[in-house]
C-alpha cells in the first residue's frame, strides 16, 4: 500500500460520515434546525454500525472542582469523533475554536464540523495529536 492510500484509510471514517451527512443533506437542504439534522445524522449512522451518541454533557472543571456549566457535544461517534453540526451561512472562527475547545477538554483524537448551509454542505476534519495537543487540518489526498 503506498502512502498516499495509507493516509487515506486511516481517515476512512471521516468519509463514511461526511457521505451520511451528504444524504441528510440532499434530503432535507437547507433550513432546519441543527437537532433535525443531529437525529437523521444518529439514525443513519447507526444503521452503519457507528455507535452514536447525541447532546453529550461535557462538564467544565476548575482544578478538581466541577462548575455549574456544561456544554454539549452535538454528536460523539464511536467514543472518539466530536461531531459539531451546524446550519448557518458559513463556518467561522468561533465555531471551530467550539470544536477545537472540545476536543482538548475531552482530550479526544478526532473532531469535525458539518454546516447545512444554504450553498452545500460543507465539512472540516481535524486531528488532535495526543502528546502535544496540537490540532491539524485533515486533508484527503
């Protein structure tokens, strides 16, 4: 197997669900709200075998202290993708420190962010490297 097809196999996955979320997409378009799309997003999914959860409580600590805040995670698949979905013009800044902010509290390898957007669907696949916590942009070649 050369390097190229390497690469491209060890994020498989990132396609498996980009392609549902391509189906949901072409289904219902744009203009719902994101939790429509989260539930069609879990049902397909999990007919694929990926175990699925949505709206998971991340806590927020302080030193060893939990806080009254939580946030939640729109989509955790298979106990290590975050999934963020949205349903807005375009993915900006904030939206994906949301998801890199997440990925670094939970300390989990994988994130991305869907948008149902008026012009397409639009996804960005991250990978969060586990001894130094830096974040990268996953391209398939």
């Amino acid at each position: 197997m050369d390097l190229i097809e390497e690469h491209n196999n060890k994020y498989r996955f990132f396609r498996d669900i980009t392609g549902e979320a391509m189906r949901v997409y072409n289904k219902y378009h744009y203009g719902l709200l994101e939790s429509a799309y989260e539930a069609a997003m879990r049902y397909l999914l999990e007919l694929k075998g990926y175990k699925v959860e949505r709206q998971v409580f991340l806590p927020i600590f302080w030193d060893d202290v939990q806080l009254d805040q939580t946030y939640r995670m729109d989509l955790v698949i298979s106990g290590n993708i975050i999934v963020e979905l949205k349903s807005i013009n375009r993915i900006e800044t904030p939206q994906r420190r949301q998801l890199w902010n997440y990925m670094n509290i939970t300390h989990q390898p994988f994130g991305m962010i869907i948008n149902f957007s008026p012009d397409g669907l639009y996804s960005e696949w991250y990978h969060r490297h586990p001894e130094t916590g830096v974040i990268d942009k996953i391209k398939l070649m």
